[in-house]
C-alpha cells in the first residue's frame, strides 16, 4: 500500500513569509494528524481530523497556523507569517482504528527553515 | 514538560552490546506504542503494547508494558549498527503524546 505522501520535503523561507504544507494520506484512513517536530524533541500534535472536521486543535497557535482537510482526504497546513521558531520537521500521519487495533503512519515530513 | 519522559536522551554503544531505554510518565495510558526514526524520515512504528505487564519481542527488541500502563522498556540485544536512529514512545489515551526519545548510535 502507498504511504502518507507529503510535499514538499524542504521549504527555506524568510520570517514573516507564507508557507503550505500538503499531505495525501492513506487510502482509507479516516483519522489524519500534523504534528510538528523541532530539533532534539518528539513530535508534537498540532491538529487531528476525523474525515473533514477537526477533533483537536488545542495545541495549534491559531494566529498564525491554520489547516483544513477538503473533503476528508488531503490536507494542507498553513503557517501566516513564519517565525524563527516555525522551524521544524512538519509531519503528517494517517491512521485506522478496527476495534482496540490502530496504527499509525508517518509520511517522510517537511523540513522548514524559517531565516 | 513533557507528558513522557525517555531516557537515557543520548546512547552510544558497540556493536554487540545490549541497552535498555525507558519511557515513564505520571500518566496512565489505554496503550503506548514505539516508534524508530531515521534522519530525514519520520518515525515508524515498531510495537504497540496495550496490556499492564505485556511483554512483546520483536526479533532483537524486547518490549515490556509497566503494568500500571504508565511506564515501558525497550531492550535491544546484540545491538547492530543498523538499529542506530531515534526511538521515540508515545502514549495514547484521547490522542498521542510522544516523548523526546532516545538517540541510539551502534558503532561497528
């Protein structure tokens, strides 16, 4: 089975800048996360979506970030303007639930440098 | 703070050797998995425990569930340069939190 696809793997823009991030999930798979992973840490949930609607958002700086899953498929994350301390590793993740079994899958992230 | 708490945060070992890592928490969760990550990649999932005192193995890896469900181990016999990476847990209980993981490095 084809993983999550995300694109693009590296972004470097200027603070203040605009920045997307697009991920393409499982087939399948109802439930989709973003988390964000800085340097020398794990990575930490900024938004989860269960199709198209949001479950959790609390930890997304909503001033500046922003996401939506169109459709329950693909999503994009948005950031309105870039910080220094935007840099990290954006990852997405896709999962299924049958019962107490679920698993979890990772695309390959979005590297940001914010400068 | 994090919600998990791995340690040791950095490991570097000869290959052959075994090495023990932990995650621990103040919390109680429904299951934990654990996850690998190469540079450049995200992580990948390599066990999920879900029962107090489960014990799974995985080839070399030896993963045992505290049987509070508030704490795990993973061990790793004979390490091989290839299970250098970062492993990661994380705990679920509404969503997943993940420690900062532990940064392995097998030297040949």
């Amino acid at each position: 089975e084809a993983g999550v696809a995300q694109s693009p793997r590296y972004k470097i823009i200027e603070k203040r800048q605009s920045v997307a991030f697009w991920c393409n999930p499982i087939s399948g798979h109802a439930t989709l996360y973003w988390y964000q992973q800085i340097l020398g840490q794990g990575p930490k949930l900024l938004i989860q979506f269960q199709n198209n609607g949001v479950v959790d958002d609390s930890q997304l700086p909503k001033d500046r970030f922003s996401a939506e899953r169109l459709k329950g498929v693909d999503s994009t994350l948005k950031i309105q303007p870039a910080k220094l301390e935007d840099s990290a590793v954006y990852l997405c993740a896709s999962s299924f639930t049958v019962g107490a079994i679920y698993g979890y899958t990772f695309g390959s992230g979005t590297r940001l440098t914010v400068v | 703070t994090q919600l998990l708490e791995q340690s040791p945060q950095f490991l570097s070992i000869q290959e052959g050797e075994n090495l023990t890592v932990y995650c621990n928490s103040s919390s109680v969760f429904s299951s934990l998995q654990w996850y690998r990550q190469e540079p450049g990649e995200g992580p990948v999932l390599l066990v999920t425990v879900v029962t107090g005192g489960e014990v799974k193995k995985l080839k070399r890896l030896t993963f045992q569930f505290g049987d509070a469900r508030k704490d795990s181990s993973l061990h790793i016999t004979a390490a091989q340069p290839g299970d250098t990476g970062l492993y990661l847990c994380a705990g679920r209980n509404n969503d997943m939190r993940f420690g900062a993981g532990t940064r392995l490095t097998v030297k040949p």
